[in-house]
C-alpha cells in the first residue's frame, strides 16, 4: 500500500484535484485545510481532514502525525498574511525567527520544505509528480496555433516575466503588440487580466504569458490554469495563452481546451530556451 | 530674447507647471496639445494653443511651424494608442514604418525625438532643464525620515524597478516588509497604489518606489508625483515614497511635503548607487 499522502490545502481547484488522484488511484490521504484559504465546498467531506490556521505550525505538525501522513504536498494558493493575522504559536515562531518572511515567496517557502523535511521528517513531494499527466505538453494545445505577432508577444512576454521570476516576483505578464499591459505581482493571474481587460477596451489581442520562477519550488507552487483562466483572457479580448511546458498544471484540461476553442484563443505549451523567432 | 518653446502637452498637471514656468519666466510659447490626452481645463487658455489628434504628426509639424517654436518640450502622460485609434496621417504612416511601435516606450519615444531633430530641426529638451528647482532633492524632505524596515523595502523596490526598466517596463513597485505587492506597467502609479490598498486591508507600512528606467528618453518622459501621490499612498496605509534624486519632478512640492507630513509619511530622494544598508 502506498504511503499516507497529507494534502496542505489552500485556495482554488488544486486541493480538489489532487483529492481526485488520490480516491482513483485508492491512495490513503488526508487533508490539513488551511483557515481563510482552503475553501470548504472545493475540499468536501469525502476525505478526512483537519482545519488549522496558517499561524498554527505546532497544531498542523501535530496533525499530520496524529493522522500517519508520511509524504506531505502542498496544493492551492495561500494570500500572504500580514505578521498581526499570523498570531503565530510557537512553532511557527520560532521557524520565522529565521527571518524568512523578509525574503520574497520562494525563500519563505524553500524555507518550510526545509523544515519539514530535515526537522520533522516528513518527505514533501510535488503536485507534478502526482498529476503528471496534468502538465502542459509542449506545442499547441487545440486547434488555434499562435501567428507571427503573437509569438513576438510571446518572446517579449518571456523576458519580462523571466526578469521579475529573477526578483522573485509574480509568475506572469500580458503583451500586446509589444506593449507590457500588465505584470503580475500578489494579486494573482485573475485579477491581472481583469485590470488588462480595461486597457483600450476596443483593442484586440495580446498574450497572457505564465512561467515558474527560476529556482520557483515547486513542490510548493506551481502555476497552474483552467478554464476559467480561459475565460477571463477571452473576455480581455487577448489572442492566446503561453504557459511553460512540462511547469504548468492544467486543470480540467477537456474543458480548457474546448474552452480556447470555442472563444477562438490559442494554447501553447513553451520551451523557453526554444521559441521560434 | 529667449527661444519660442512649444509644448506638447499629453494628461496630467505637467503641462500646466511648464505653462506657468514659460509666463513667470516671460518666455514665448506655444502649447501642442494632443486629443483625448491633453485635459482643456489644465491647459487654460492663457496661451495660444493648437489642438491634434496624436495621429496627426504632419497637421502637428505644420502647427509648431506656424507658430515659430524652436524648442519643444514633451510634458504630461500620453496613454498608448492602438493603430486603430491613432489614424495616422501619412508622416506618421512614415515615422511608424519604420517599426517603432513593436518596441516599448523608450523606443519610440527616441524615435520621435531624433525624427523631431534630425529630420524636422527642432531641439527637444526635457522637461527637467525648465524646472529644475522642481527636480527632488537627495535626502529625507519633509519631517520624516524612513526607518530600517522601511530601507529593507525601499532596496528591494529599486532592485525590482531596475529589472522591470531593462525591460523597458513600468517606473514603480510596491514592497511591503519585502513582499512586492504590486508592479506597474501601463496602469500608471496612481492605479497601481490603489489596487495595493486592497491587499490585506487591515496591514500597514510599505514603500513606493518610483525610478526613471536606465536608458529613459528623459526629454518625453520624467518621473512624476503630486500631492494626489501621497494621498493615494495614505489611503493604501504606505509608510512612505522614495523617489529618484535629481530625475522625479516634484509637483506641487510645498503642498507634497505638508500633506506627507500631515500623514505621517516619509518622503525621501534616493541615489540607487548609494543605498544605505
């Protein structure tokens, strides 16, 4: 029998996802839900699981001991939370007494894998290696390739996010016809493409670029679209999607693809060390 | 007695402060101001003005020869148009064939002034050679000065502004205790703050930090902040703003240093060479 999977869940369709593999796949899990992230009607009542505070280390370790978890994975996003939130215990103090909430989201991180692995035993694997067949392949997905223009868009959009992905921040940038429209930061790929929807609302166009961070750990974070990512491009009227092949999950994959189909945007996997010029 | 100066005039209060400098100062000048950019109310009518659409570029040589301008000056913030928008008449057709608008701003920006000088005769100059008692000073303005968290944001902002302006994005980023909670690209600072107030409402502190990016057309384009600045940066709870020494305009600086005073804000002119650590 496979090792006791712990899923830390926070927001969004990720914790779902990985629930799903782990019932098909007959793996013994259990969820550690995090307060004020983890949505309850996406986490459901199938599996068992524990609600904790993001502030409450000490209490989550004790968890996933009490229920046998072996291997953990980290699924869903997490809005930072400010120091007064936090109220940390005294575990999760004595971790940010090593002054990892100074650096940016990948050291913080890097930071609880480290502590996990080395100081509480537990090994912390990646969605990816659960979901393999979830990650974007390479090339065009559906029936829409990217133009000439739409890869220039593309090539530009990859240097600005590979540039802050350097700065380690955001994951993601939106170009049309060579012009930055916006950069990612905290407020996460959704809110980004609303704001680009009302820049010159009768322009057409453009590109939604998603990478991961170089030295991103991404058995913690890892980008990831579906088909409401789809939508919301359509409705800022951009061309198309590039996410990094082999890096980014999709979710709903069917649905995504019939998604960019019908509202005629296109889907690239990229290698960013090979675009076409 | 002085050269004629004509003033293109996009949005925004610049146009108005170059105004007010020509008539103290007694010298001639002409005001370009561009449609849907240009804002009547600031422009006033005390100067003889001409009124263009930015496509327009042949109807708007012609007007700065009618009116005998030697110099001109770029002032105020002109929102990109898309092709469709801009309807070039045939001198602009030919200055964008010359595959201007693929790049970022800075590219084009220097292609309209060496098209101005070389091809036309003009001399641009920048907005700061007219209004350098409005150029920030180095140091603390006002009555307070930054605290070490507060530098701790202010290095990391200016880290991620220069990565952003090799690529020829953006002038500004937010950082709060190292977290960049937002970065601009063509939303402006005024947006960018206001989305950031939105993170975490009940979190405190932060900087602004706002360069010039390297290699910036500084004859078009200057960094630029106002008492609405500062207001803004209150009403996203900021600690403070720190700004480029010797290459942010000041607008308004009395009124700016009594409302960040009023505020409890720091103000502070920086030289991104010289960053205390």
């Amino acid at each position: 029998m496979s090792r006791k999977l712990g899923i830390v869940a926070g927001g969004g369709d990720l914790p779902a996802v990985l629930i799903e593999a782990c019932l098909a796949a007959r793996r013994p899990c259990h969820v550690l839900a995090l307060e004020g992230h983890a949505e309850p009607d996406k986490i459901g009542t199938t599996v068992a699981q524990d609600w904790v505070r993001p502030g409450a280390a000490g209490k989550a370790i004790e968890f996933l001991r009490a229920a046998k978890v072996e291997e953990i994975v980290f699924a869903g996003h997490v809005r930072r939370p400010s120091l007064s939130e936090l109220r940390p215990d005294l575990r999760t103090a004595k971790f940010l007494a090593k002054g990892l909430l100074n650096g940016g989201d990948d050291q913080l991180l890097s930071g609880v894998v480290r502590e996990l692995e080395d100081k509480e035993g537990f090994r912390v694997v990646g969605a990816e290696t659960l979901l393999t067949d979830l990650l974007a392949p390479s090339g065009t997905l559906g029936g829409i390739p990217p133009n000439a223009d739409d890869w220039g868009d593309i090539r530009r959009g990859v240097r600005v996010v590979q540039a802050l992905g350097k700065q380690d921040v955001g994951q993601a940038a939106i170009v049309r016809q060579g012009v930055v429209l916006g950069v990612e930061a905290v407020e996460g790929t959704d809110a980004l493409i609303q704001r680009c929807a009302s820049v010159e609302p009768t322009a057409r166009g453009g590109v939604l670029v998603k990478l991961s961070k170089p030295g991103q750990e991404s058995r913690v974070d890892l980008p990831t679209i579906g088909p409401k990512t789809v939508a919301e491009a359509a409705a800022a009227r951009l061309a198309g999607i590039a996410v990094e092949a082999g890096a980014t999950l999709l979710l709903g994959r069917a649905e995504l693809v019939n998604e960019a189909n019908a509202r005629g945007l296109f889907l690239v996997g990229i290698d960013t060390n090979d675009l076409p010029t």
